[in-house]
C-alpha cells in the first residue's frame, strides 16, 4: 500500500502538531514560539519537552526522543509510517489518496470498519434505552463510567432491518446469518462487548446472553476479515497508554474480569478472547512492556492456561508472573468479595513463571521413578531458558533438589540458544559507571561560575533546555546566590566538584571579563550543542534510510522520501547555524 505524495503533503500542511501532541499531554506556551509541557514518553515532574509549531517538530531533553509529527505517532502508538498516517488522518478528516496498484486491501476492509462501526453505535443507543440491559449490568456493579469507556451497547435483533444495504458485510462479519431469505442477528437478546484494534476501531463483538435458557452464555464474533482472536485482546485501546505509563499488563480472561479491573483502578488490564494466551498476543504487548502479569481463573483449566503460557515466556524473554487466585474464583469475584489491598497483597505474591512451572515437579516423592521424571520435565523446560542469569539461578536449584549435575550437553544447548539471540546476552553486565562531564557541561559551568553576566543569561534564556541533570541543578543553586561550599555539599558527582574546586574556576583572574561579548560566547555554546543534536538526529536518520535502501519495495518508498527529506532538513538547518 503506498499512500500518495500529496496526501502526505496534506497531512503536514493542514495537521497541527500542538493538536495532535496535546491529546497525550498538556502543552504551554514557552518562549516566544516554542510550547512545553511533560513528556508523554517518560515520567517526570519538570517539563522537558518541547515542541515547535512551525516546524511541527517535537524533542525531549529527558529522554532524547524526536522527530515530527508523523514520527511522534509512529514513536508513541508502536505504529509502522504508512499506519501513523493514517491514523492521524482519520483523526483529523483527511482523506487519503492510494496508489490503486497498493490499495487493494485498505480499500477492501473500509466497508467492513464502517458497517461495524456503525451497528457498534447502534447496540450502544439500544442499551441506554433498554431497562432489562441496564438492570443486568447495575446487578453486576459495573459503573456507568466503565459502560461509557468500553462502548457497552444491547442488542435487539433490528440492526439488520436498518442495515440491509450493508448485508453481505454484516452477514461476513458474524453479525447476521441468513436462512433463506430471512436474515437474523447473531448476538439478539445479549449484552454487546466491542472488541477494538489497538487503533480504537471497532472489529468484532462479544455477546452476554441475558435469558437464562440461551445454551450458550458467552458468545464472540468468529474470525473474519478484520478480526483473528489469536492476536487481538479485549480492552487493548483503552489500556494501552496506561500500560506503557506502569509498564506492566495485567492480562485476564474475561470481559468483565477486564472491566473491574479497570473499574478498581488497575487500567493496564487487558483480556484474551476464548482461546489460549499466543505468540501474537505476547508480540502484540511488546509492542507496551515487557512486564505481562497473569491473572486467570482459579479452576483447573485457568491453572492450566498459565502453566502453558509460561512455556512461552523463555522465547520471547518476557518478565511473566502468576497470580493464583483461590480454588474457583475469578478476578471478577475476587475483586466485588474483597477489598482492594487483598488484591494488591495477590499482585505482590504473584510468582516467577520459572517458579511457578517447576512447583509442581519440585515436590518430594520417594518414588524413584516419580522422581527421575520430574526431574526430565524441570530439566527439559530449563533447556529453554536463553537468559543466562535465569538459566544458572534454576540450575543451581535442580542440581540440589534432584542430586544431579546438569551435563555439559545442556549447557551447550544454552549458550546455542543466548547466539540465537543477542538481546538475551550480558542481561546483567552493564555497571553503573562512573559519571562523567561532557565538554558543553564543562563550558558552561566553567562561564556560569567565572562571569555573573554568563550565569544570568543561561539562567534566563537556556536553562529550560540544558540536558544535563547535575549541570541544571548547580545553575540553579548558582542563579539562588549559593556559595562554593554550599555548592560542595549538594549531592553531585566527583567530575563536577573536581571543576567546582579546580584553581582556573576560582583564581582571582577571569578569563571571560576581557570577551567583547559573554552573550555570544553563550549563544556559541548552545549552538553547538543543538549542533551536536542534530547531527546525532541525521546520523540515526541515515542509518534507517541506509537499511531501507538496501532492501526499497514499494510499500517504504513514502518513508524512504520522508526520511532524505527530513535529513536535507537538518542539512539546511546546520548551514544556518555555521552563520
């Protein structure tokens, strides 16, 4: 699919990027055209974040993250170029125009998207005029907030007779049937759950059924061309943000299991869909955390479902935890039957997937042959372990428990296993080193001590942009009117009071009164650090552009563009900071 040159044109012409960023955090004006406020890709307490909107680029001094409005999409939805696209198109009206050859399936899923969409509405107008509805879900405790947030609707059985030009796609989707020439919908008589895509749109549904005699209680749409249940989850669009924000999900198996999570409080929370935990649900979350909490039935198929899910863990090197709840309860019971802080003492008991496998085959037996198969089982799920740091942790405990030395074969096996994939290399061999102070840092401090003039105009006009934590906290203290003693005792690394003490700091001579002016010898420093930024922005921009190039189809061609475009961008910009 390659969306047209002038479409993307559009987007960047018409689409402000204060709008667009100001729906993930508050912006203020800063300066005389720049805006600020809180970074939406890290936490913090202190603004770093800037954004221009003239040039309709963003940049965080925090976290080092960057880029213009297409890439802030890309960076905070975990979306390809082509899909933050379109997603901002859809959000601020803009019609997109495709290469015919490469818009074939785009243009085939738009009926769908719409016809769902559109009977999503429809369920959820019938539901706030439906009493027995209503009555249902008031009997459950769900609050009118979380029915709102997930677009809770009834089905009533006459979509289909307002919809009838839309019957091949209702009929496609799962939400009608036709027998003969009467058609009827699938999910009449039931409380309707929408199942989003993690961009919002409505795919598929779920259906409670409200009379008690209907055989089947529970009834989901069946795959078809929007949805696959093996790679989408219930409740993703609404918790995705606050996933990212605590940077671990709570998964569970049910849609009200889901709900009163985030009814209690615990929005990270997301559901899968009457089928097991899979791969495309684990890829689907990396895309958030790599921290996956389980929370699944405490019947014996719940246990069952968590057991099999930790044989996925080692292959993606996931931090997975298991809470159990008590025999024959579900999150939604344990949550209405208990208060919060028991729930939170389950969370903080929850176990180490490694842990949890291997209990059951740690247990002692004084059958030797009991004995020896556990000790395959435990073994055999060790081998998958690539973690180098996890694998000898567990090894060490099989060896003593079992009374038997992991052979050499196996720790081969392992270290096969960690080549496979480097990230699961050197987990733990990265030390703190010790800090240190680049030159910008060490030019700076050195004119803020020497030249009260320098102090006061990094002050005013850089301080908001300075990178450098440590350096931020003595130009503060400085500006305060701290003295070097003061200064000595604050909580700052070696490097910066070697500076602070060093004799060309605080000798009586001042090598930066005799400058005709500290302005511009200021004004020099922080240009060059933006300097230094954006030639560190053109480096990464070129090595993306180098590996698209190696291997161009069709479908990057527009990010290919994007990107030499943005790279003479900064070009032109480093000219004018040479003048």
């Amino acid at each position: 699919m390659r969306i047209k040159k002038k479409s993307i044109d559009e987007i960047f012409e018409k689409v402000s990027i204060i709008e667009l960023i100001s729906s993930y955090t508050e912006l203020k004006k800063s300066g005389s055209r720049d805006y600020s406020g809180l970074c939406p890709f890290h936490n913090e307490d202190t603004p770093s974040f800037y954004v221009n909107p003239d040039k309709k680029v963003f940049y965080c001094f925090g976290c080092k993250k960057s880029g213009n409005l297409v890439q802030f999409i890309q960076q905070k939805e975990m979306m390809s170029f082509v899909e933050a696209l379109e997603f901002i198109a859809n959000k601020f009206g803009i019609p997109l125009d495709f290469d015919g050859k490469f818009s074939g399936e785009e243009n085939k899923i738009k009926p769908y998207l719409k016809t769902m969409s559109e009977i999503i509405e429809e369920y959820k107008l019938a539901f706030s005029k439906n009493k027995q509805a209503k009555d249902y879900m008031k009997k459950r405790k769900i609050s009118s907030q979380i029915l709102k947030d997930f677009k809770i609707g009834y089905s009533e059985g006459n979509v289909v007779i307002t919809k009838k030009d839309q019957k091949k796609e209702m009929i496609e989707l799962g939400i009608a049937s036709e027998k003969g020439s009467r058609l009827s919908e699938t999910m009449t008589g039931r409380i309707i759950f929408p199942i989003n895509d993690r961009y919002g749109r409505p795919i598929a549904m779920g259906g409670r059924a409200l009379d008690k005699n209907i055989k089947n209680k529970y009834l989901n749409s069946r795959n078809n061309i929007l949805y696959d249940k093996s790679k989408n989850l219930f409740g993703i669009f609404n918790a995705r943000n606050h996933i990212t924000e605590k940077d671990f999900v709570i998964i569970t198996e049910g849609f009200f299991d889901c709900m009163r999570l985030h009814e209690k409080g615990f929005r990270n929370s997301v559901a899968i869909l009457g089928t097991s935990f899979t791969n495309n649900h684990i890829k689907e979350l990396l895309r958030l955390t790599k921290n996956f909490i389980l929370l699944f039935d405490g019947d014996k198929s719940g246990k069952k479902a968590m057991f099999e899910a930790c044989l996925k863990a080692p292959q993606f090197n996931i931090n997975l935890r298991i809470v159990e709840l008590p025999d024959g309860q579900d999150p939604d019971d344990f949550l209405k039957d208990h208060p919060i802080q028991d729930f939170v003492n389950l969370l903080r008991k929850s176990k180490f997937y490694v842990d949890f496998y291997l209990a059951p085959f740690m247990k002692e037996d004084k059958d030797i042959y009991v004995k020896s198969r556990n000790a395959k089982k435990a073994t055999d799920f060790l081998m998958k372990i690539g973690d180098p740091v996890i694998f000898n942790e567990y090894k060490k405990q099989l060896e003593n428990h079992f009374n038997i030395k992991i052979s050499r074969q196996v720790e081969k096996k392992v270290k096969e296993e960690k080549k496979k994939n480097k990230k699961f290399t050197n987990i733990n061999n990265t030390s703190h080193k010790i800090a240190k102070i680049n030159d910008f840092s060490r030019r700076i401090l050195l004119m803020a001590l020497k030249n009260k003039e320098a102090l006061d105009i990094i002050f005013r006009k850089y301080y908001k942009i300075i990178e450098d934590v440590n350096l931020k906290n003595i130009i503060f203290y400085l500006h305060m009117g701290k003295n070097v003693a003061e200064l000595l005792e604050l909580d700052i690394p070696a490097p910066y009071k070697d500076i602070i003490t060093r004799e060309d700091a605080f000798s009586k001579e001042d090598t930066y009164k005799e400058l005709e002016s500290v302005k511009q010898e200021v004004e020099n420093i922080f240009i060059s650090i933006e300097r230094n930024r954006l030639e560190e922005e053109k480096k990464s921009l070129q090595r993306q552009l180098d590996e698209i190039s190696e291997n161009l189809t069709q479908d990057k061609e527009d990010e290919y563009i994007f990107l030499a475009n943005r790279i003479k961008e900064i070009n032109i910009e480093l000219e004018k900071k040479v003048k």
